[in-house]
C-alpha cells in the first residue's frame, strides 16, 4: 500500500535529477531499436546517451547544490568547494542491456557524506519505480516501504549473480545452483540490489564493481534490512574495484559459506 513519505530537500534534488535523466534516456532507448538493424549497430548512439544523462544529472545537482564534489562514471571525479559531500553518480547502469534494447538498466544517484553514504535514489525509468533511501529512514519503491524478503532456507531462494566474466563465477554457480531455487544474471548492479531490497531477490554477489555500480543501491538494500558486505565478510564495498554480497539475514551466511567453499584451494589456505 502507497503512502506518503515526507523527502528530505537532498532527496527532492536527487529524485529530480534521476526523473530529468531517466525521461532523456526513455525517448532514445526508442531509438536503439531502429539502430540494431544498421550494420554499425547502435555502440556510439547509446554512448552519447549515457553522456547526455550524466550531464542531465549534474546540471540539476549542481544548480541545487552547486558547492558540493562530484564521482562519475564518465566525467570521473569533480572536486567541488565542499569536499564533505560528493554526489556518486551512474548515469546508466545496464548499458550492454541498453545496448542491445533490452528494457532494464537504470540511473544511480548516491549523496556521500564525510565518507559515509547517506541518501541513495535509483530510477528504472522503463518500469518507472524509484527506488529511494536515507541512512536511518528505511527504503522506498515509489513510496511503499521496503523490506527483503523473509525466506529462509537457500533451496527456496532466488539469487541474483555479477559478471559471468570473473573467473570465481564458475565454481559458485556450480556449488550453489543444485542448493537454491535459481540463479539470475541481469546485467544491472543497482537494480540487483534495489530487487534484494524489494524481496524480488533473495541474495545478490559480484565482484569488480566502482563506486557508481553499488553506491546507491547498497544503501538501499541496507535500509530494507539486508546484511550488506564484501564477499568474505569485510565493509569496503564501495569504494576501489571491490566485491559485496547483499542478502536477507537468514540468506546470507548459507550463501557466504557456498561461495567461501568454491574458492580455489589456494585462495582459501591464504586467507
């Protein structure tokens, strides 16, 4: 049931930014269809794209807050007169899948303070859900409270899985995909997390991810009850090309242990 939630006014600047950019990514999301059929494909269309959305986001954020630093995904770092708050942006998370016209990626948007992430707003602009927290305040889909979901026994869980690419990824998806309900790959980071968050996924891992992929998304899986880390338990999950695993409580330590015993033996007589 929808309710109304009273925002904070960094949360009504970032909810904009996310819509402002969501709606630009909408209208040429119509276009990569038109584009696959062309040899050339639609590579460089899509890459303007995402540019264009980065710069829709930091136009709305700066002219509301025009002191504050900013980390993006293509404009990289812009250190701005207060360095205690930087937006962390992702203009669009799930580009292959935009690419390639597949109708789920997303914009991320995260306010960093001191440090700490704060507020987080990922918007699915296909679906048109937003997905919003504040540290403390719980999360949101358009309004309706959060919550992961309250299965308890990996054999019934779904798990959301990263990049196929990461030599790890083999061996997990052998030792858990006999011990769980199913595995999914679904190209999009943050809305991975926003799905733990809503109790669509039950569990989500992945390794190699920025600060822009997860920022956002982490906040909000927390904020709906998730047990948020690395994968192996430590907490620098945002910041360097770092790994993190989000699951309900009762989820995470089965799936920690299946991912920890598919490690090469080497590995684990290290850690």
């Amino acid at each position: 049931m929808s309710q109304h939630v009273r925002r904070s006014p960094h949360m009504n600047v970032m909810v904009e930014a996310a819509e402002k950019a969501g709606r630009g990514l909408l209208r040429d999301f119509g276009e990569v269809e038109n584009l696959q059929v062309s040899r050339k494909g639609p590579g460089d269309f899509v890459s303007n794209a995402d540019l264009k959305a980065e710069k829709t986001v930091m136009a709305v954020l700066q002219k509301a807050r025009p002191k504050f630093s900013f980390l993006m995904e293509e404009s990289g770092e812009t250190i701005g007169e207060d360095t205690a708050n930087r937006w962390i942006v992702d203009p669009l998370d799930g580009t292959t899948n935009f690419l390639h016209g597949i109708p789920h990626w997303a914009v991320s948007i995260a306010l960093e303070k001191d440090g700490e992430i704060i507020a987080g707003v990922i918007y699915d602009p296909i679906k048109d859900e937003m997905f919003t927290a504040e540290k403390g305040v719980g999360a949101l889909m358009n309004n309706r409270r959060l919550r992961v979901s309250g299965r308890e026994n990996l054999a019934d869980a779904l798990l959301a899985v990263g990049s196929e690419k990461d030599p790890a990824f083999a061996p997990e998806i052998v030792s858990l995909q006999g011990n769980c309900s199913g595995i999914r790959r679904n190209g999009s980071a943050c809305l991975d997390l926003c799905y733990v968050a809503a109790g669509r996924f039950d569990a989500y891992w992945e390794r190699g991810l920025n600060a822009w992929d997860v920022a956002a998304g982490a906040l909000i899986a927390k904020e709906a009850g998730a047990h948020v880390s690395e994968i192996g338990g430590g907490k620098s999950f945002i910041h360097g090309r770092n790994s993190i695993i989000a699951a309900n409580p009762r989820i995470y330590p089965p799936l920690a242990k299946h991912i920890a015993s598919a490690a090469p033996q080497k590995a684990r007589s290290a850690s």
